[in-house]
C-alpha cells in the first residue's frame, strides 16, 4: 500500500494601498455582495450585512440607549424604529431580518457592510492511496479545502420570497405572527431588505472530494495467451465521484452529495 498526502495553505494581509489608488477598478459587486481591495483585509474578501435573526415582535425593532431605555423621536412620544436605507427609509417591524448596526445610528446602510466572508481556504490539498492485492490494483485520490467562505445564490433566490414563483420547501417555516420566532423573515413583495446581502446567505465552503477511482487488473501471461487478448491489463476509471460539503446553516442539512458530472473510462 502506498499513501501520499500534502496540504498547503496561502495567507494574505492588505497592508497598505497607493495612494492614488482606484477602488472602483477593484470593486466587483454580484446579488447585492460586494468584493473589494481594503486595507486590513484580505484578497478575496466579501462584503455585507451581519445577519443576527428575525425580529420576534415590532416592539423589538425600536432603539435603544447603552442603558436600555427607549429612544423616541423627536416629539418625545413616538418610539424610534431601525430603519433600512435612510433616517426616512423603510421602518423595521417584526418578521424583518435584524441586521447589525455598526455604527450605531439606527439605519442600516452602507456604513453597516463589514467584511462577512474570505473565498480563501486556510488549508487545502490532497490524499492519494494505492492498495495492491496479487493483481489488482485499487488507487483513491481524494481532494479537500477548509476554511473558506461560499455564497449560496441559489438559496438566496429560493428564499427571497419576493416573486410569485416557486421558493425553498425552508420558508414554510417563515415568521407569520407576532411573537414568532424563527430565522426565515415573513413574505412579502419588494422586500429587498429581508434579503440584502449578508451573513445569512454565507456558508462554509469546506469539502471533501473522491476525486477518481481506479481499478486495474493485470492478467497473467498464460491466461492472456490463451484466451487471445492484446492487452494484460485492464483499468476502470470513475471520476468525480461524491462529495461531502462542510456546514451548512439555516436549518439545511449536511448530506453527501453527487457532482453534476461522473465520469467513466474502461
């Protein structure tokens, strides 16, 4: 039996930019996430919201002090809500996703997108094993990455709840009423700000692959010569065979899964 495994790793730091550095010409933006040189961080970095739930009630999207008591407008009477956009922007209530504040004045916006993902693994490479039983010939090549951040797109669409066409099994598990608690949003048209870009959507990118599979059999001379074959050997090839994904959140669940493509060679 033979065995060979490697694992490497690539790290980054954005130190320091030009200063005449143009950030637009390195600013890609894909389904509301935003990808960006910044100092501090890393390349392949990902930008967005931090997703922290479900508002349970509408009593709890209004504001609070460091000390817990409420904030009112400005006529002293009128609590104050979050709000999306702007100070006049679409008022939070329950059933809306909570979103951190970064900065701390009630609205979530652009000052709010922090770094919410790296595509980087921490690690990754590859496990290849070679077993040998008179004459066969059995090799597994295994392939894995840890530590990397995916954005899941697709549940994004199916989740979003903003069309009328088919969504995620998931969302009958949406807020409906006050005091539910839950992590999927309610339903409701144009309501871009339940699924803005952020955590929520992130999952991680971990896995591991058996890659290919071959099996070979090297027949004997005697035998090759009696039967009048050209060839001793005879190999069977798979690959992209299953993979099995890292966590996964929302209340989906981890399972093996199948590639789109296997392929098989004689």
């Amino acid at each position: 039996m033979e065995v060979f495994f490697n694992i490497a790793t690539n790290r980054n730091r954005i130190i320091k930019l030009p200063e005449l550095f143009d950030a637009n010409a390195f600013t890609v933006s894909q389904s509301g996430f935003t990808s960006k040189l910044q100092e501090g961080d890393v390349v392949g970095a990902f930008y967005g919201y931090k997703a922290l739930g479900v508002y349970s009630r509408d009593d709890d999207a209004i504001l609070k002090d460091a000390q817990g008591n409420t904030i009112y407008e400005a006529d002293g009477i009128t609590p104050k809500y979050m709000r999306y956009g702007s100070a006049t922007g679409r008022q939070f209530k329950g059933g809306d996703m909570i979103y951190a504040d970064i900065n701390g004045d009630g609205v979530i916006n652009e000052l709010d997108r922090v770094q919410i993902g790296d595509a980087s693994p921490q690690f990754f490479g590859g496990w290849n094993n070679t077993f040998n039983y008179r004459n066969w010939i059995v090799t597994l090549n295994l392939q894995y990455q840890t530590g990397n951040d995916i954005i899941n797109a697709t549940r994004q669409y199916m989740e979003r709840m903003t069309v009328s066409h088919n969504q995620s099994q998931s969302v009958l598990a949406r807020w409906r009423r006050q005091g539910d608690v839950t992590e999927i949003p309610r339903a409701q048209p144009d309501n871009s700000w339940n699924a803005a870009a952020s955590t929520r959507w992130v999952e991680d990118g971990s896995y591991l692959r058996l890659k290919t599979v071959s099996l070979t059999y090297t027949a004997g001379k005697e035998f090759v010569r009696k039967i009048g074959l050209g060839v001793r050997q005879l190999s069977f090839l798979l690959q992209g065979i299953i993979c099995t994904p890292g966590r996964v959140t929302s209340g989906w669940t981890r399972k093996f899964r199948l590639p789109a493509v296997c392929i098989y060679l004689v």
